[in-house]
C-alpha cells in the first residue's frame, strides 16, 4: 500500500465513526428506528457488554458464561481482565438492576482488590470497550450543539431562520457535559416520547431520560426562548429547536467525553474535581447581568466528563473526602455548580480501590449507630477482585507479562490448554552495547512459577482429605483430577466455598519482576561444557522465587514462611511433568497404535454386551480371548499369565474391563444419546484406562522395552551401547515432538535421569 492508500483507509475509518450533524426532528425519527441510541448511562453500559457476546470458561473448576467484553476484544486483548469471571458477572447483573430501575438505583459500584489483581486493567477495559462500541450504528452516541456568537456587546446573537452564522462551525458551541438529545424537550413531550419508544421497545430494560438540560445548554436555550417570545413567535419551541440555533451531534465515547476518571494524583477541592471550576476571566467578558453565567464554567470535574455513560474514581482511597459528596448523586441524579446553579447528571458511578479504602471507611465501625460513615457504606455496591487461582489464567498472565502477547486464550478442550501452559517461551535482549541475545524458559518454566504462585494463594483449611494444594490448584484448573484410571470431578471434594482462595499470596509483579531478573543475571547454574546458560529452568525459576521472598518488602514474616513451605509439592509435581516427557519421548515410537487400541475396545464391548463385531468387509467376528489377553499383557501391562486360564480372563480382568473399559463407553453413549452412538466412532481418548495406553508409558514399559538400557550412563554413554541410540532419539523426539530446544531437552533429561538413576536397580 501507498501513503494515499493508507490515507483513504483512515478517512473510510472515520467516515464509518462520524455522521454530519442533524436536525432533532430528524434525531428522533432516528430514535424510534434504533432505540439503543437514547439509553440512558447504565443501560448504555449493560448494552455495550452484552454485544460484545459470551463464551464458556472453567474458573475454580466451575463452568461459566464469560462476556468478551471484558476480553478487551476491540484492543487485541491488550488490557483483558483475566479471571474474575464470578465477579464480573455480578457486576453485569448489578448493572442489569440499576438500568431497569428495579434496585440498586442510589449504589455506586465499588471493585476491591489487592494490588495486581486486575483492576487497571478493568477501567482500560471499559474505556477500550465503550469506544469501539460508540462507534457501531447501536451504539451511537449523541448530544447537542448551539450557535452562540457574541457579534455585539450588548446582543449575544442568537438568531432564527436565515442566520449567515449558522453555516459556520466556528459558531457552534457543543453541550460540554454530553448533554442528552430528548433533555431539550418539555417534561411532559419528552415522557409521552419515550412513553411510545418503548412500547416499540422489546428489550426488557426501558430507555429513561429524566435528566433536564445541562447549564450551558440552559443559558442558550433560555436566551432564545426570552427573545422569540418578545417576538410574538407562536410556535416557539420549533424557533428554538431549528436547526440554524440547535444541532444534534454524535460523538465517540472517550475519556473526557462519556468517560470521566479520577486519578489518585488528581488534586482540587471537591467541587473542581467533581464538577469543575469557575473561570474568571470569562465571568468578566461575559455579559451575566450581575450574575454567574454557567457559559464561564470549566466542566472538566470527573462527573461533567463522565455525564451520559461512565464516572470512575480510580485508587479511591485517595479520594475518601470526595466519596461523601457523591452520596446524593446517584438517587438525585444532579449535582451543584454553585448554590444557585444545579446541574443534572445521568452516569453510572464506579470506584476503584485497594483494601485500605475499606480501612479508611471502618474506622468508625466500633461506634455503632453513630458512625458518621454508615450512610457512605450503605450505598456503596462491593465487588471484589481476588487474585487468579487457575493454573493457566496464571500461566497466560505471566506470559502477557514477558512478552507482547495479548491475545486471550481459547481452547475447545483442556488439552489445548495445558499445551500452552506447559510451552515454553523465548524472550529476546539487548545488552548495553546493543547487541542481542535470547534467552529460552524451558518447558514448564513458565508453568513451575504459575503453579507456585497459584499455591500461595489458596487456602488450605479447607483441603479435603488425600490433597495437598497442587491437586487442589489441578481442580481448579481443569474441573477433574486424574488419578491413574480414576478421574474423579470437583462436585466429588468438599471444598468449603467460604475459604479465603485468592485473598492474598505471590502477586504477578513479584513473579515478573523475578523472571527478568532471571534473564538479566549471567548463570552458572548448568554444566558449563554444555553451553547452555540461555537456558532456564523450571527449577532455577522455582528457586528463585523461593529465595526472593525474604527480601522482597511486600510479604509479611508469616506470609515469607508460609509460601516457602509450599514450594516443594510444586517441585514435585514440576518433575513429575518433566520425567513423563522423558518417557513418552524415549517411548514415542514404541506407541500403540491408534487402530491396535480400537480394536481391543471393540472385542471387549463385544465381549460384555453380546453385541455382534464386524470386520471391514462386513463378516461377523466373535470376540478374540487372545487378542484381548495380549492387548492386556503386554501393552496395558496390568496383568500377568497367573490371571488367566488359558486365554480367559480371571475375575480380576473381568472386573477391569467392565469397571475401566465398558463404563467409559456407556458414560460416553449416555453423553451422546442424542447421536447414533457406535463403538467404532467413540473418541478413544476419552476413555481414561485406554487415554493412558495412547499417550503415557512408565518405566516398567522402558525397562521391558530396552533391556540393555542404564540411565546411570544418560551424561557420556558409552559408544555403541543401547543407552547411546536411546538417548539420542529421545533428545530428537523431546525436540520434534515436545517443543523442546536442544539445550533444554539436554537439560531436563539429565535432570530427570540423575533421579532415576537412585532408584533403577
């Protein structure tokens, strides 16, 4: 593409975003053609998520309806709010309420949570949301402009019908609060209007415009109403409303328009940040007739820029003077420029802080009914944020957090999942001289600090018994636990949903900041004639962590004891991961075949049910003992010839085909009742026992398959011998198949064989 090519992209963009400014007749035929363009600030909220769609997600081993608005999709992910999903679907069923008008009408929202738990990224979410969103035909947002010019001193020149002015922008002066189009009409019009709007309205949310016109608008509209009235005009409204005085306008929700945020250094008495200011220079040249005209007001405060759609507070708890001067706003529904002049305000209030808020607001609690502060905790509506306890929401988190990756994780299958969690990453630097290198986390690297950190936060009073904190973060994760054949679902625990889960623990930023220092420290951890210090691993990473803690000011001596206490079973599990990579690569092309496992399945089901078994060319075949006893013997390796008379099974390999093999099929035919349910089309994998076969092996299976084979020989094996080609294919497959690098794969299976090497003979 040329310059001019990217030049008319860019004008495509803004052409589809802007419209020309119309009459407000014209707005209104509008309206009734797409009603969503009149919703009122929290309705306007409520819709902008709701179009952003929902998807399905696993959090704390529960099933929920995710809505993508909060995937921040419009920014490429860049500020998606991982996790929280429970919470933030309570706060859309809160809003839900607040825009019906059925409850909650006088509740300003407030989003607690420790630091790091993804409460920036709520309001960058928001902001990223409601701007995509004003720029779609349904989401359009309007307001109104007047022509106002000040062509003589003692006229301010506001003139009807054919007015030279009114073609010139210069001339036209936009309501600074986003005033709302219907607030120009009469109380009793406006009512009727919405009145017939929303009996066309099939949503079960009403459009309600209570709000009357903001000051600035007021001045201009009272002007012309005095000077045609003296004019003897008799349809007065329609001389105010013309087109060459009053405009309607669309606009693109922003910050600073739609959207007003409080930041923590934000300073000011109350009223200027709230509302704005008076500017003196401007009292003066106007002329006000003795008194303030509203035209000389800034309205830059938090609740003039976020009038129409969305206020925010953000780090509120620098702003607890300011919290007891919003109490009134939202069931008023107006705020005071000064003691004469009140100003109506339609948003939808949301604060956002750390704990210590809610610190600040108990500080009176012990007196009672006296506490000067109760009526400010009554209206506020708390939901809070807690720290991830899934696996691999932690494991995206930290990736996002090293590297340029936004996009949200979606998965059809848990599988998919644990491949991303497990994968490892490469992260490239520049040196001070300008040179760069890269540095890879191995395989589990980065899944060995998002387990730990997981760990950390979860509470352990309400483990039930046989679990230690890595299964439970498992469940969480994944919905299930997998213990060898058995795989048992979280409505199977009695987790004790009272417990203190992502309360508190290792946040991200002490993880990241971890991991970077990891990349910028020369090592010396690996053998040196390997030539692999760009290399870490998920022990270095573990260790690290570990012993960071008692210098890192954000923990608590309790907090620095407890979380290393919970940095062995993560090791455990760690090694666990890696020594069943070392066996499926040295065991890769060992595998049973799909086609050799399908068959068992069929003559067990034919075994068991009587059903009759067909071979490709149509012809019945009985169930084969044989085959089925091999299948068993040799590759299941679950049984041995004691256990059969001849080759019929005993009561023990009854028992396992009908506990392990035919329940697993009934469940997936029940599952898929309403499918013509066949042996033959059954997704092996789903069925645990035979999911084992296909993708995991043990070092029975490498001993019985390499006889001559001795891990103790893994670093230097000796030339010619069976640990020598063994080693080199696994390294080839760890690489091939395992996303694994060279110098990683070298890494990880020495590490794994050293340990092996205790326990082999």
């Amino acid at each position: 593409m040329t310059g001019d090519d990217y030049v008319t992209e860019a004008d495509r963009e803004l052409e589809a975003t802007y419209e020309e400014p119309m009459s407000l007749a014209a707005y209104v035929d509008r309206l009734f053609e797409n009603p969503t363009i009149a919703s009122h600030a929290s309705k306007y909220l409520l819709e902008a998520i709701e179009a952003a769609g929902t998807r399905t997600v696993v959090e704390e081993g529960e099933e929920n309806e995710r809505y993508r608005f909060f995937d921040d999709p419009h920014n490429d992910g860049e500020h998606a709010i991982l996790g929280n999903t429970e919470v933030l679907n309570g706060f859309v069923d809160d809003l839900r309420s607040i825009a019906a008008g059925r409850a909650k009408d006088e509740k300003i929202i407030w989003f607690e949570g420790p630091t790091a738990t993804g409460k920036s990224e709520l309001k960058r979410c928001l902001v990223n949301g409601l701007r995509e969103y004003s720029k779609t035909p349904e989401g359009r947002r309007y307001t109104v402009e007047w022509n106002v010019t000040t062509a003589e001193a003692d006229d301010r020149g506001l003139s009807y019908g054919s007015d030279p002015t009114a073609g010139d922008d210069r001339n036209w002066y936009e309501s600074p609060v986003q005033a709302h189009p219907l607030s120009v009409f009469p109380e009793d019009v406006r009512a009727q209007l919405l009145a017939d709007l929303n009996e066309e309205l099939e949503d079960h949310v009403p459009v309600q415009v209570d709000s009357e016109l903001d000051p600035f608008s007021r001045e201009a509209y009272d002007y012309l109403e005095e000077q045609y009235r003296r004019n003897g005009e008799e349809e007065l409204f329609s001389a105010i409303a013309d087109e060459s005085h009053l405009r309607v306008k669309n606009y693109v929700v922003d910050v600073g328009q739609g959207v007003g945020v409080l930041h923590s250094e934000d300073d000011g008495q109350p009223k200027e940040r709230l509302v704005g200011s008076w500017m003196h220079g401007m009292l003066q040249e106007l002329d006000s007739r003795g008194r303030k005209n509203p035209q000389a007001f800034s309205y830059d405060g938090v609740l003039s820029q976020g009038n129409g759609v969305l206020t925010i507070v953000e780090d509120a708890a620098q702003h607890a003077d300011l919290l007891q001067k919003l109490l009134n706003v939202p069931d008023e529904q107006s705020v005071k420029l000064d003691k004469g002049i009140g100003m109506d305000v339609d948003t939808q209030m949301l604060i956002i802080s750390n704990p210590d808020l809610e610190a600040q607001l108990n500080q009176h609690a012990d007196r009672n009914g006296m506490d000067p502060l109760k009526a400010l905790k009554r209206r506020l509506d708390k939901h809070q944020f807690g720290y991830l306890t899934n696996l691999s929401l932690e494991s995206e988190l930290i990736r996002r957090e090293l590297t340029n990756e936004t996009a949200v994780w979606e998965a059809d299958t848990y599988d998919e999942l644990e491949e991303r969690i497990r994968s490892p990453v490469t992260v490239t630097l520049k040196d001070q001289a300008g040179e760069t290198r890269t540095e890879e986390f191995a395989p589990h690297a980065l899944e060995a600090a998002a387990l730990y950190a997981v760990v950390t936060r979860l509470d352990e009073e309400n483990l039930p018994n046989g679990l230690d904190l890595v299964d439970k973060a498992l469940i969480y994760d994944q919905g299930y636990l997998q213990e060898g054949d058995t795989r048992r679902e979280k409505d199977e625990f009695d987790f004790n949903d009272d417990g203190a889960d992502g309360d508190h623990g290792i946040p991200v930023t002490y993880t990241r900041d971890t991991l970077a220092e990891l990349l910028q420290t020369d090592r010396d951890r690996h053998h040196a004639e390997l030539a692999v210090d760009d290399v870490v691993m998920p022990r270095d990473v573990l260790n690290t962590m570990a012993e960071g803690l008692s210098d890192a000011p954000v923990f608590s001596t309790g907090e620095r004891s407890e979380f290393e206490n919970r940095v062995v079973p993560v090791k455990n599990y760690i090694y666990d991961r890696q020594e069943s990579d070392v066996i499926e690569a040295i065991m890769h092309d060992k595998r049973v075949d799909e086609e050799t496992v399908g068959e068992y399945v069929e003559h067990v089901y034919a075994w068991e049910t009587d059903e009759p078994l067909y071979n490709d060319r149509g012809e019945e075949v009985d169930p084969d003992p044989l085959k089925m006893k091999l299948f068993e013997v040799e590759h299941l390796g679950r049984f041995s010839e004691e256990e059969y008379e001849g080759n019929l099974p005993r009561e023990s390999v009854r028992n396992f085909r009908r506990e392990k093999v035919i329940t697993s099929l009934n469940r997936h035919a029940w599952e898929h009742r309403d499918e013509d349910f066949a042996v033959g089309n059954v997704d092996l994998t789903a069925i645990p026992v035979i999911k084992s076969v296909l993708e995991s092996h043990d070092w029975d299976d490498v001993r019985r398959t390499f006889e001559d084979f001795d891990p103790r020989q893994w670093d230097d094996p000796p030339s010619g011998t069976e640990t020598e080609t063994v080693k080199e294919n696994t390294i080839q497959n760890m690489v091939a198949e395992f996303d694994y690098s060279a110098a990683s794969a070298e890494l990880t299976s020495r590490h794994v064989m050293g340990q092996v090497s205790y326990r082999w003979d």
